[in-house]
C-alpha cells in the first residue's frame, strides 16, 4: 500500500508525541465492557435453520365491555357478553422435504366462556384452521402452493383496498389494532404460482368455489368447521406484477370474483431519513356497500327477500375507488406515527348516514336492523363504513423501559369527529412470557358513527406464554 | 506554490486514509456472498439481560461496493421467523405471522437489534470519506496496546447511516479496533470494539464486536459472530416478495 511521505512524517510526529490524554479518555470506554463469558459455538448455532420450525404459544385473555342504554338506533343483538375469557393455543409448523417441497400449517383451538353462554355449548370451542398448504420450488425462484394460504397484499396499515383476500377472514381478535387483526385470518384454499426475478415478481393465485357463502351472523359454526363458506364461496383469481421502479416499489393487481372486477396499485417511497410515504389504491365497478350488504343478507337468508333498500341506498353499479394515502414518520426515540386518509367510495356519505339515524329513530325497526347487518357486513370486509376516515397510529418501543410497547390508534370519522380508539401496553416478562393490556372506546355523540355502537368501553388482559 | 504544494499532499494523504478504511473493510468483510449466526448478548449494567440470534445473509454489490443485508430472527420465541431486508433504500420488515411485510425508513432500521448489523457488513469507505487524525497507542477490547491509525470519516454518500465516525486501525493488520459512531447532530450514538480475531471465510476476522450504548450508559451488546459460511445469494433474494420464501438450511 503507497503512503504519500507527509503521512508518514505527520504519523511519526505523532508517535514521538506519545499518547495524548484523549487516549487515556478513551481507554475509560473500557470500563464498561462486561466482564462475561461469550457464548459458545454450539449455543449460537442451535435451532437457526428453518427445516424444522414451530411457532407454538399460549395466550390467556379476560375482556370487559361497557354498555350505552338510550341508544339511537336499537341494536338487535341485545344480549352481547359483559365478561368473556378466551384460552387460544396457536401453532405454525413449517417442514422443509426433499427436492424443494415443503409443508406448512397453521391453526388455533380457542376455548372461550362468555357469561352469557353455557361453557357446555359447542360454539365454546372454536379452531381456526388458517392455513395448510404444500410449496413447491420445481425451478429457481419459482413457487407452487397448494391448499389453504394467506395471501395477503397492501402497503397501509389501517385499511388495505388491495388486499383482497381479506374479506370474511377474520376470527377471534383481542387486540383490535389492525396490525394485530392480520395475525389471525383465515386463508383461502387455493392454488398459487409464483416467479420472482432480481428486481420483481409475478404471481396467480385461484382459488376455486367450495361452498355456498355463509350467513354474516348467527349461524357461525364454531366448532372445527374449516369455513370455506366464508373463503371459497365464488371463484376467485388474483393477478400480481411487482418490479422496481425508482424506489416507489410499485405492485399492480388484478382481481376477479363472480361478477366484481377491481384493479390494485401500491406504491412506497422513503422521504429523508424518517419518513415513508406510501399508497394504495384499488377500484372497479360495483354497486354501494349498502346495497351488496343487503343482496348478501337476503341471499344467505339473514334479511327477509322483502327487506327494504334504503333510499338513499345506491344500488346502481359504477366504477367506485378505495384509497389508502399515508405515511409513517419515526423520531430517535423509538417513536413510529402513521397518519393515513381512507376512501371508500362504496361507504355511506354524510347525507346517507344522517338519514339512516333518523328513519330508524323514528321507529323503523327494519331499517334500524339493516343498520346493524350493513355494519356488520362492513367490518366482515375489513372495509371502512363510510367513505372518509382518517386513521393515526403511534407506537414507541421501548417505552420509559426495555421491552415494554405502548401504542394508540384511532380511526376518525371525517363526517362527526367520531371514534373508535385503543390504547394498549405490552410488556416482554421474558424470551418466552408477554403480557399485554389493551383499552379501547368508541367515541361521539349519540347519533355519531361510532359513539352510536352499544359498547362505550373495553378492557383486555392478556399473558401469552412462548414455547 | 506552497499552497499547490498542500494541496497535492494533503489529497494525498486523503487517499491514503481511504486505503486504509478499504483495506479495514476487507478484514470484516469477505469478499464473496456469505451467512452467518450473530448472536447479540444485551448486558444492563454488567449483567445479562436479554439475548437475541440472528441469521445473516450478506452480499456486496461488486459495482456499487454496497452491502445488502437479510437479517432472520431465530430467537427468542416471540419474533421468530421475522425479517429485516437492507439494500440501500430498500429496507422492509416482514413478520410471518400477519404476511405483512412493512417498509421501513433509515431512522427505522436504527430500532431492534438488527441494526447493530451496520457496524458489522458494510464497507465504509464507501459511505464515508476518511482523514488521518493521528496515530495512537489504544488498548483494545481486551486491554491489550494496539498501535493504530486514528481516522475521521464523514458521512459523503446518502446511504450513510452516522454522520461521523471516529475509527481505529491497527497498523500493519489493518484490523479495526474500535469505532465511535455519531448523529447529525454531532451526538455520541454507540462505541464499537472489535476483538476475537479468527480465521473464517478465508481471512483473520473479527467474531466478536462489542457495541457500548452511549446515549443509555448501562448498555452493552455483545455480538458473537458464528457459523460463518460461504452461500449463494441470488439477485432475488433482495425484494419485498421473496422475504415469506426465506429458507434457512441447518
């Protein structure tokens, strides 16, 4: 290596200089090295393949709900439990074999009492089953799956437009942040090819009719029914393009489900050193959310074939958007805040809303109950209710002391300020204890959107125990 | 003339610190494609406290000289199987168990234990412009005197993830010996040592890098680097989508 001869003279000026007391400073560092035995080879390497891998946990929970009397609205669920508690025991499994084939499952067995239930009544033990599903690598970078998968897509985080396996999937939920309700769903039997490259991939995914659709409530199985009612009650295709453009990571979708057509973008970009901005887009021609939850409703037999469509209701089919714009900032603290705007074109506007409130206030018990179905068949698509929401999200890890989470969301009404929030602490007891407490309401006026729903409060416990 | 003259010389100089961080560079880095097991032991003061192990998958992009990372989780219980992809701007972290993978920003790869990994794979002559501070007798991790080239590199690329960067380097080994890395605003962020030279992947490397917190100053991290192993990593590894596809062979 050439060193030019003023380096050398400048380096031997220095040594003949000799230590300088920032030396010694820096020496002081040393103190604080811990006097410890590393770990061993054979410790470090254990159990860091993925051959034979399972994830198996625990989890305990105790919830309490509060309740509002004088609703605007009847709700026709009128006993809902006070006090439920929930024991899940949650498994993933996944096997490597021979010539690129390997096997994944996924499932939870939830035994829950509630105290308006009898414990000896089937409903009480429910088993998710989410996911099973054979891959295949039959080339490089070349992916064949088979049976039950959890395709999930989408770049935002409190509603994804493009993620359009979400609907109908979810299952018992404790924590209601939606980073937290993807974590248990339930998959779609399917088959899925895909080919990735340096920079992209392509993927189809089809997954076939099994069963007629399920009703929304009431008639859940429970028990080990697989509900492939609720995955697999229409042919379903999905198209995907992912490739690099100029750091904007863009993916494009096609979906296609009996007669609904939606087209899917997503992109992300970083802005400086704390920020990503990221978007998500889908959009086809479909009828108002009121007026496929009502179809759906009469089709599965929940709604009379006689129940009115509201007026306001549109029931005419055009081309409707869904969009999720936001970005996420994270300050030196360990402080992450996501701010998104939501549209869904679909929802119920202003005027919609303001006049279900009214009609059903003034005493027309069927619209009051397709209020509650259109609200429930909302929440069962994962989608907004109305057309213009906000959503916020702030989470700092490592709160005060190691290991302990504390994060908030809420999701606003941009019609009446309205909102459903949560706020929740989490705590790492240990590598294999967590605990975990979550406090959520639903905030506004009596004839808000979600200060009209009859639970004010809840509030969750819950011990997770890793194996 | 005389200022011609401290011109050539002191780019000259210059230059020659740059040697010095790329041939540093050499002895942490392999020069081809490579996985590892970094175990990172977390001490509060003195004792331990938590412990976390990760695969590492690492590879240098021969023309732009930049690493690209994928970091898996494989203890403890709770986050196993998730994964951290750094290529450049391209960072995303992927958690099994929603399918969701979320990108991250610079400022966010800082959290977690993943990201002691930038003072491990990343070739800092790229990022970073280097002037010979001095030469200094230090004592290594294990209070042995080092006779080493004492170096100020600041941050000349975007990528760079610390402003500034003081780094010791033993002369004749070019082995680094420790490093302090700072932020923008000119704050002490962590202090690394490295110590434990072994012969893996074809050179006398470092196994052992202890990182002193210096915003909190009860905490250490030690991360013992094992299991080292040459591996084919191709272009496609380093994408959103292949994260789920992951496969880590015993």
């Amino acid at each position: 290596m050439k060193r030019s001869p003023l380096f050398l003279m400048l380096a031997g000026i220095w040594m003949a200089a000799g230590p300088s007391p920032v030396i010694a400073q820096e020496d002081f560092d040393l103190d604080r090295i811990p006097d410890t035995q590393p770990a061993t080879s054979d410790e470090t390497s254990r159990d860091v393949g993925t051959a034979q891998q399972n994830k198996i946990f625990l989890e305990d929970a105790l919830g309490l709900t509060g309740r509002r009397n004088n609703l605007v609205v009847p709700s026709p669920s009128a006993h809902q439990p006070d006090v439920q508690a929930r024991s899940s025991l949650d498994v993933t499994a996944h096997r490597d074999w021979a010539d690129g084939l390997s096997a994944t499952l996924s499932d939870r067995l939830d035994l829950s009492w509630r105290n308006d239930l009898d414990v000896s009544s089937h409903r009480s033990i429910a088993n998710d089953f989410r996911e099973a599903y054979l891959t295949w690598e039959p080339v490089s970078q070349t992916y064949v799956e088979s049976g039950r998968v959890n395709l999930r897509n989408g770049s935002a985080l409190g509603f994804n437009p493009t993620d359009f396996f979400k609907t109908r999937s979810l299952v018992n939920q404790t924590n209601l942040d939606p980073s937290a309700l993807r974590n248990n769903r339930l998959g779609t039997f399917m088959v899925h090819a895909q080919r990735l490259w340096s920079d992209g991939s392509a993927g189809l995914a089809f997954g076939p009719k099994l069963a007629d659709a399920s009703p929304l409530t009431g008639t859940d199985p429970g028990g080990f029914d697989v509900r492939s009612g609720r995955t697999n009650a229409e042919d379903r295709m999905l198209v995907s393009l992912t490739q690099d453009i100029g750091d904007f990571s863009p993916q494009a979708l096609f979906y296609h489900e009996a007669d609904r057509t939606r087209w899917g973008l997503n992109l992300s970009h970083p802005v400086g050193q704390s920020i990503i901005a990221y978007g998500e887009w889908a959009g086809g021609r479909q009828a108002s959310g009121v007026a496929e939850a009502v179809a759906f409703g009469k089709r599965t037999g929940t709604l009379p074939t006689t129940a009115p469509v509201p007026a306001s209701a549109d029931s005419a089919v055009s081309f409707k958007n869904d969009l999720a714009l936001g970005a996420s900032w994270t300050g030196s603290e360990k402080v992450t805040v996501n701010a998104e705007y939501h549209l869904h074109q679909a929802g119920l506007s202003r005027r919609d809303l303001r006049d279900w409130f009214a009609s059903s206030a003034r005493g027309a018990p069927s619209l009051a109950n397709e209020l509650w179905y259109v609200r429930s068949f909302a929440a069962d698509q994962q989608n907004p209710l109305v057309r213009h929401q906000i959503f916020l999200r702030a989470d700092w890890t490592d709160a005060v002391i190691s290991h302990l989470e504390l994060s908030a969301f809420a999701f606003i009404s941009l019609y009446d300020g309205s909102s459903q929030t949560q706020l929740a602490a989490s705590y790492d007891l240990s590598d294999h204890w967590s605990m975990g407490l979550y406090a959520a309401a639903n905030l506004g006026g009596a004839q808000s959107e979600h200060g009209s729903f009859p639970q004010s409060a809840s509030l969750t416990m819950q011990v997770i125990r890793y194996f | 003339m005389v200022l011609a003259l401290l011109l050539v010389t002191g780019t000259a100089q210059a230059q020659t610190a740059q040697e010095l961080v790329t041939a540093s560079d050499a002895v942490r880095n392999p020069g081809h494609p490579f996985r590892l097991t970094n175990t990172l032991a977390e001490y509060v003061g003195g004792k331990p406290r938590d412990k976390v192990v990760l695969v590492v998958f690492a590879r240098e992009d021969k023309s732009t000289r930049q690493f690209s990372n994928l970091v898996r989780y494989a203890e403890p219980a709770r986050d196993q199987g998730k994964l951290v992809l750094l290529d450049g701007a391209k960072m995303w972290f992927y958690d099994p168990a929603s399918k969701a993978s979320i990108r991250i920003s610079p400022q966010q790869r800082l959290i977690g234990q993943a990201s002691n990994g930038d003072v491990v794979s990343v070739n800092l002559a790229r990022d970073y412009q280097a002037s010979l501070t001095g030469t200094e007798t230090l004592q290594d991790a294990d209070r042995q005197p080092r006779d080493c080239w004492h170096l100020d590199l600041a941050a000349s690329t975007a990528d760079a993830i610390y402003s500034r960067i003081e780094y010791w380097i033993e002369k004749g080994s070019n082995r680094p010996v420790k490093g302090k890395f700072y932020s923008d605003s000119g704050r002490l962020l962590k202090i690394a040592y490295y110590r434990k030279y072994e012969t893996q992947l074809e050179g006398v490397r470092p196994t052992e890098t202890i990182i002193i917190d210096a915003v909190d100053p009860n905490l250490v991290t030690i991360m013992t680097m094992t299991d080292y192993r040459f591996q084919d990593i191709p272009d496609a590894w380093f994408q959103r989508d292949f994260l789920p596809r992951l496969r880590v062979e015993e």
